[in-house]
C-alpha cells in the first residue's frame, strides 16, 4: 500500500504500528513518526480510519460479555498473526 510518494517512514512500518499507535501504546519516536505519515499518506489514513471502526465494532459486539483465558489467547495469537501478515 502507498499513495505514490517517497515517505520518511515507510507505509508497511505505519501499518504495523497502526493498533500500538489506536490504543495509545506506541513509544513517543513511533508515535510522531505514524502521526507524520498519516496525514501525508491517503491510503494509510483509509487504513487507519477502516481499523478504528473495525475496533469500534467489536467493543460494541463485546460488551458485557465474558471472556474465557483460553478464548483471549486464542484471540491475541490470531491478531499477532494478522501483524505478522501485515510485515511480509
């Protein structure tokens, strides 16, 4: 994914810090770095706006119900799974 244009950081590196950048959790250098990017960058903005519903969605879906341990790490492989996806 890119718009076409040379960016100091690039694209695949944005989109793999895109969930640690939504949820607050991203160091200050990365942060300014992915803040950079996105207001240059339309197709990682389109990215990074379609991933912020998507979690909008599941916490609505999600709320009031139980978790099992065994259902959360199920979960957190499949999305470091889809991080790993998105480095290749």
């Amino acid at each position: 994914m890119s718009c076409g244009n040379p960016h100091e950081t690039p694209c695949t590196e944005v989109l793999s810090l895109t969930y640690l950048y939504i949820d607050g959790e991203i160091d200050e250098v990365h942060y300014l770095e992915v803040k950079t990017h996105l207001t240059q960058c339309p197709p990682c903005r389109d990215t990074y706006s379609a991933e912020i519903l998507l979690k909008a969605m599941v916490k609505r879906s999600c709320e009031g119900a139980a978790i099992t341990k065994a259902r959360r790490a199920r979960i957190a492989a499949e999305l470091r799974q889809i991080s790993i996806t998105y480095l290749d």
